[in-house]
C-alpha cells in the first residue's frame, strides 16, 4: 500500500516531504485519496514539484468548505432539461475582438520533393533552434564539433541528435553532429540526474552539451535544452475555451453532451457560476479533428453515421452556427480532418469545408497555427507527434500529456522525431519549431483531457466528443469525454457535460 502512493505521486511527477506521506500513509483511504489530492494538484494553477504538509492541509482545508457549501462548481448538473433551442442574444456584448493570426502556414509550405529538399528542411530546423541554444549564458563560447580537441576540459558545443544507444553497461551514448563533423558524448548512469534527462532525449532534436573530451570519447556533464523562460501572467478579462476530437459524423459522437455544451456557452445551461464564466466567453478554439472524417481507417464507414465529407462538414457547421455570435470560432485542422496528412497541415480547405466557411464568426488557421486572443499568444497543435513522444520516452504516456507538452515546450520543437508514426512534410522551412514562448499550449489527438501550468504558460489537451470506440477498446484507452477546459480570466476551469 505505501508503495502503491509512493508509484502514483512519481508517475504525476510530485515529490513528497516525510511528514506528508505519513499523513497521507494513515488516512481511511489512502489510495483513493491520493487519486483525488493528484487530481487537485494536476488540475490547480500551481507548479508544485514537491507536497508538503502546507499544501496538504490547504487541500483539506478547500475541501472541507466544498463539502459545507454543497458545491461541485465544474460539474454541471445531469438533471438540467436540454433543449436544443438555443438563446444568440443573452449574453451578446458588442466587445471589439482584438484577434489576429501570427503563424499560419498555409500559403508558406513549399517543398518539391526532391531529396535537395530533405537536407533543407533539417538545415532549417537546427539553424532555428541553435540560434535558440546560442543564446543560452550556460554555452556561451561553445564551438563547433571540429574545433574539439582530443583531451580538453569545460567543452561546450550544440548539435543535432542523429542516435541515442544504451552500451552494454547501462550507459547511454548519444550520437551528435552539427555542419562541422560529429561525436559520439557518454552519459554516465551514476550521474543520475543527467540520466534522466538523457532518458528524454529523442532523435532528431537539438540540444547542447556541456563536458570534456578524453580521447575520442566526449563525456556530458551536463545537457541543455533550447527551454523556455518563466512568463509573467498577462491580464485577461474574458474566458476563453478549447474543444478538440469532436468527431462529427462518428456514431460515437456525442451529440447530446455537445448540445449541452453549446446551450452552456449561449447562457442556456448551469448554475449562476457556470452561467459567469458562459458569460465571459470571447474566443472558442477547437484543435482539430472537427469532423471524423472519411477512410482514416480501416472499416471506418462501419461507424459512421454520416458517409459523406461534405456532409459531415455540413453538420458541423450546423451545430457551431447555434453558438453565439459575439464568439469568434478559431478552427485548425487534425488527421481526421479533409487535409493532408503530412504536417504542418494548412487550414481546412473551404471546398470541403464550405458551410463552415459561411459562418461570419469563424476564422481558419492551419495546424500548427499560433493566435493572439486580445493579446493572448495561443499555440495550436493537434497533437499528432504524441504517439512518437509516448512510444519513445521512458515514463511518457498518451494518458499524461502533460508531460509531453511539458517535454516539447522545453525542446521547442512541436514533432522533433522524423520517420516515425507521425509524417512530416521536409519543406524549405521546418514550421513545427516553437519560435515564440506562447501563453497558452493547446492540443489534442488522444481523447484525454490534461492540464499543467509550466513557466507561466498554460498547457491544455482539450480531450474529446467521443465515446470509446471499438480501436481505442483494443488498447484500452479510456477517453475524457465532454470536458470543457476553459481559461477564465485567466485562471483553469474544467466544466463537464458527459
């Protein structure tokens, strides 16, 4: 049983102080509450890296008052009648937009094909990201692979990761080139700390490393990501809400859950807080996969109600037409959608797409895409590179996105691992670098809501509209269905309308 709390606060990536875990250790149901004291900590503001006795009595003390108040505040209540007639004009308030697009790569992907183009990508990437890592006062007067003597102390260099192998001692060697040459640089498994960021490091990203040559050999004393700085909180005076994977046009969509949801927006559903926050509401993202599209998979028609792009495109544009239209509806592709599969992906093309297209609120970006929302810098990815991430690092899961965005903030690279599960176009220029530290980190894809506050920055995956369907019953993946995240004012909500 103690080790069983001590495996849930390691994989939720919490330390805990002595004095904690005992209080924690004798409670009646020590399992179940470390479940909820997690999901307290997970889903709060707060980078707690390690619980102390502090934290837990605040813990107590909030729950103790939501017990007395009888309040669940983001659940909303099943009992509320739905009806599909929703209100355009109770909340309307005539507030100018401040919105506009500052990354959108739909006319700016350019590639021929032709291998010429692969090395110009891959250029692309390491100039961006070692103009990054040049900046950083830890490798400052690093120099270049060929400038590397054969016995040096205090080396600093930058490259790009061609290999990471595990020799038969246990100790990882990373492969490393830059445009001058390449070395190979040990990493120690009894420098535990620097192990464990070695156990991080992917294919393709690039990095820079601190430490000193004997022989032909480099060994790492350190390594450096390209990171990101701490940002300052921005004020924001309106809620802004993100949705993804609402896969319409799936017999598993949940259309009555995605009703509820848009009365709740229109100020037809909830309480009088939720009916607040409704309220506040100026900017609906969704991160792609609008749609379920048509032959993603196999046996896909199977469970589809809607046969048709067209048609499903059609619906959608039906249901986001009841919102409110004082919202503006920022929409950006994913796999599912009726683009190319290869990233970055451009905007969902208005053939298709048309009746969407007719909606006066909604605006278009391509995948990624980054938005400012009244000043609000809003980084959008679906979220498709997660299935490498999970599959290649250590203690990485499609349950835990968090620590994905967490990881691919600090590489500042959205898909850093080519070949693999996830198609990258090889274009003139690689747009999945993370240029600008955003405010806000949307994503989606896994169907499994998350929420992390890293540096300032909020890290969202919006979960779905969908039930489980028949493949993710093959790997027993359990989505989050019809939970809403919303930044209010800038604070986390999550509002439930399964």
């Amino acid at each position: 049983m103690s080790d069983d709390i001590i495996l849930k606060f390691t994989n939720a990536n919490i330390l805990i102080n002595d004095k904690a875990y005992e209080r924690i250790r004798n409670h009646e149901n020590c399992i179940k509450f470390t479940e909820s004291l997690i999901e307290d900590i997970i889903y709060s503001n707060q980078d707690i890296l390690i619980l102390t006795e502090e934290i837990l009595d605040q813990y107590l003390e909030k729950n103790v008052l939501k017990e007395k108040n009888q309040k669940v505040s983001e659940i909303i209540p099943e009992s509320v009648d739905i009806n599909p007639t929703v209100s355009q004009s109770k909340f309307q308030t005539g507030r100018p937009f401040d919105f506009h697009v500052i990354q959108d790569t739909t006319k700016k992907s350019y590639t021929s094909g032709e291998v010429k183009d692969f090395i110009t990508y891959f250029n692309s990437r390491y100039k961006q990201l070692y103009n990054i890592l040049d900046k950083r006062r830890e490798l400052k007067d690093h120099r270049p692979i060929n400038r590397i003597g054969k016995n040096e102390e205090a080396i600093k260099l930058i490259g790009m990761v061609n290999d990471i192998k595990n020799t038969k001692n246990g100790h990882k060697i990373i492969e490393l080139e830059d445009e001058t040459g390449d070395t190979n640089v040990l990493v120690h498994n009894e420098n535990h700390q620097l192990y464990e960021k070695a156990e991080k490091i992917v294919r393709d990203e690039v990095i820079g490393i601190i430490g000193s040559k004997k022989g032909t050999l480099l060994i790492a004393s350190d390594i450096v990501q390209p990171g990101v700085p701490r940002i300052d909180e921005k004020p924001m005076d309106f809620s802004a809400v993100f949705i993804s994977d609402v896969h319409i046009g799936s017999s598993t969509f949940l259309e009555d859950a995605f009703n509820r949801f848009i009365k709740w927006i229109n100020g037809d559903f909830g309480d009088d807080n939720q009916q607040e926050i409704a309220q506040d509401v100026k900017y609906l993202v969704l991160g792609g996969d609008t749609v379920d599209g048509i032959g993603i998979y196999p046996n896909q028609e199977k469970e589809l109600t809607i046969k048709d792009i067209y048609e499903q495109y059609d619906e959608a544009a039906r249901l986001l037409g009841d919102i409110r239209s004082d919202i503006k509806i920022i929409i950006s592709p994913g796999n599912h959608d009726a683009v190319r599969l290869a990233e970055p992906q451009p905007a969902l093309p208005e053939t298709y797409a048309k009746s969407l297209y007719e909606l006066k609120n909604a605006e278009f970006v391509s995948n990624p895409g980054v938005v400012s929302l009244d000043g609000i810098n809003t980084l959008i990815y679906h979220g498709r590179s997660f299935d490498d991430m999970a599959m290649s690092v250590k203690g990485f899961s499609h349950q835990r996105t968090d620590l994905v965005m967490t990881e691919l903030i600090e590489k500042r690279h959205l898909a850093p691992i080519y070949g693999e599960r996830t198609p990258l176009a090889s274009e003139y220029e690689d747009h999945l670098v993370i240029k600008e530290v955003p405010d806000i980190f949307h994503t989606g894809h896994v169907h499994i809501n998350a929420y992390k506050r890293h540096k300032g920055i909020h890290l969202i995956n919006s979960g779905t509209f969908q039930s489980q369907t028949e493949f993710q019953k093959i790997y027993n993946i359990v989505p989050t269905c019809a939970e809403v995240p919303v930044i209010h004012r800038g604070s986390f909500k999550l509002l439930k309308f399964a």
